[in-house]
C-alpha cells in the first residue's frame, strides 16, 4: 500500500507516551473526510502538536498509509509523514464561533454505534478498533481508583536524547486511575468500567496537583469531568481498543452542550 494524501478531522488526542525512538508521541483518532471513517495516526510527535498548533477539531492534510504491521490487530490504524502535515481549516477548534458544536455533532453522530457490545461484535468480524457510544446518561459514574494525593507521577530525571538526537522533553506518567462507569443503549449491557485516556483529564491533573490539596484537587476533577458533563452536557466516549489487548478503553471525551 502506498502512501496518499488524506484530509482528516482531528477527534482526540491521548496523552503522551514517551517513546525513545520518536521522542514522546501522541496517540491521535480522528475521521477521514472523504469517507467520514475513523482512523488512528501515529506517531504524531508531541512537539508537533505545539509547533502545529494541532488542536481538537482542526482539518488537515497529510500523507498516510495503512499500518500492515498493525492491520491484523487493528484495521483503523495508519502511518503518517508527519513533515506533510499541513492545516486546511481550523473553523471546528473555536467554540466561540456560531454553530461549531452543532457542526462537530453532524460529523461525528454519522460515525455513533449503539454500543460496546455492537463495537465488540465488529472487532471480531473485521478488526474495527476505534468508534463513538453515547452511554444512558443516569449511568454514568466518574471513577478515581486511589486517592490522588497517592497516585504517581513519573518524571525521568536524565536528559534523554531520541535517535534524532533531539532532546526529548519530559512528560508526566500518570497510571490509569481515571475510569468511567457506565451502561449502553443496549438492553443486553452488563456495565462497563473503562480507563479513560483524555488528554484533557490528565492535563487537568497535572495541573489542578500543583494548584490545590488532594481533597480540592478530586472536587475539582469530579467536577469538571462528571458534575459538569452530566447537568450541562451531552456525553459521549470515542473508544478504541488498547495496542496490546483487544479491549476497548476511552480515549476521548465529546461532550456538546445540552439543548
Ligand atoms: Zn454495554
């Protein structure tokens, strides 16, 4: 397979992983234009988001292909030539614009299974890894698995260099403790409890830690993330399945306002 050029609505982002290879790389979901299919880049590196201004909701183009090494596991992933990124449009990434929500929503309802059940039955059949759900609203709980005050974050000491031989800028490495609970529009849904990847989640721990006490710190994620997202908010998880085990996690937050 070779390499095209694609145009691609950037959806989600994961948190960085640091990686020795490409310098710390982001794990990127978005949806192809032409036909509207969800697809996984990487490695994207995280420099280039911040050079690229690469935020949630831009448009843009690049040369990719699909990822054969990956295709057996996981049909949604491609390769891409990061130095052929280029931004065609950045109308979606400003909520302050007039119908921005209402045009995310059109895009992305086209691509929403009923549920993780449905999402599991197509992995089996054709390896689909990624998709959208929208859990029963009432079921949904926000999960910190240990208290926050406890929970890790690793940062390396050492100066790091890739292969590049650029300097590889230190990232936090927050554990998975962040889950959701929820229930499927699904009258078979044994509920679900998914570790939740956001980049805005743990952006927001990191930065809530340097600001607040633990108790504050857990108040003010419980709130931004499930208090919030549940009176004002319609939400939906964009999973899609980890690299190594066929299981779906969370991956992303959507969340328009409520009517
Ligand atoms: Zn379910």
């Amino acid at each position: 397979m070779s390499w095209e050029e694609r145009e691609i609505l950037l959806v989600a982002k994961t948190y960085p992983v640091r990686s020795r290879s490409h310098g710390n790389t982001v794990c990127t979901a978005g949806i192809l234009e032409d036909t509207n299919e969800w697809v996984r880049i990487y490695p994207i590196r995280w420099i280039k988001y911040a050079k690229n201004n690469l935020k949630k909701f831009v448009r843009f183009k690049a040369q990719i292909k699909k990822n054969t090494s990956e295709y057996l596991q996981r049909k949604d992933s491609y390769k891409i030539r990061e130095p052929t990124i280029r931004i065609t449009d950045d109308s979606l990434t400003k909520t302050q614009n007039k119908g921005v929500w209402q045009e995310r929503k059109k895009i992305l309802l086209k691509t929403l299974s009923n549920s993780i059940e449905t999402l599991n039955e197509k992995f089996k059949e054709d390896k689909t890894s990624l998709g959208m759900i929208k859990p029963i609203a009432n079921s949904i709980e926000f999960l910190i698995l240990k208290p926050v005050d406890e929970i890790e974050i690793d940062v390396e000491k050492s100066t790091q260099y890739t292969i590049f031989g650029e300097k590889l800028i230190k990232v936090d490495k927050i554990e998975n403790v962040f889950k959701y609970k929820f229930k499927c529009i699904n009258v078979k849904c044994s509920t679900h409890k998914m570790i939740c990847e956001d980049w805005e989640l743990l952006q927001a721990f990191r930065k809530f830690r340097k600001i607040y006490d633990s108790e504050e710190l857990e108040k003010q994620l419980r709130n931004q993330f499930y208090e919030k997202m549940i009176k004002y908010r319609d939400l939906y998880f964009i999973v899609g399945t980890h690299w190594q085990f066929p299981k779906f996690l969370i991956i992303g937050l959507f969340y328009p306002p409520k009517r």
